[in-house]
C-alpha cells in the first residue's frame, strides 16, 4: 500500500532540509523562497512540524548555537526524510504527469484550453 500523501507544509519543510540543516527561521525564509512565497510557515507550525518529523526519524536535530544569546537549533534531513521526499516527488510527478496527458486531449478533442 502507498504512503499517504504528505501534507504540503511537511513536503516543504523536507525539501527546504534536503540540501543542508538549517535552523528554524531558516527553513521558514527557505520555504516561502521555494514555493514563491505560496507558503508562508508561522513559528508554531514549522515546530510542531519539526517535532513530528523528529519522533518519525525523517529529520533529526544537527547541532545547536547561541546567537545573540538565544539558542538557535539546526535540523538537518535522515536517510529517511530523504526517501520520503522521494516517494512524495514521485508520487507528484505521477499526477503531473497524468494530468498533463489528460488535458492534452482535451485539446486534441478541440475543447481548447483550459480557462485561466
């Protein structure tokens, strides 16, 4: 049986840890740049997201610093976080994939485009 579809704020916050850890404010700046700005983490959100990831083993905290006295935690992506983000990319690229094709005949069908 296939995973459940991951949530869009989890897919983000994976995909913002897949090329290095980051700390949380970073994964918040990290995924508005990559989605364009469509998702916009608040704090309470990106740490409950965090500490679910941790308790599923698909992120794992990396090292910790004090900036200007605060602590500052970095998180950084497991092997499987990585293999979850894989399927979820899969599983994504199918649906493009699928939907492409299927409104493709629709305009081979002459039903023109799509409206905006």
């Amino acid at each position: 049986m296939a995973p459940a579809p991951m949530r869009e704020p989890t897919f983000w916050i994976l995909t913002a840890l897949a090329p290095e850890p980051r700390h949380g404010y970073g994964v918040i700046q990290q995924v508005t740049r990559l989605s364009g700005g469509r998702v916009t983490l608040q704090a309470g959100t990106l740490y409950a997201a965090l500490d679910r990831l941790v308790a599923t083993g698909q992120v794992e905290p990396d090292r910790e610093e004090t900036v200007d006295g605060r602590p500052r935690r970095y998180y950084r992506l497991t092997t499987d976080g990585a293999a979850a983000l894989d399927a979820e990319t899969e599983r994504l690229r199918a649906g493009v994939e699928a939907a492409t094709a299927q409104l493709a005949a629709r305009r081979r069908f002459g039903l023109g485009p799509v409206a905006p």
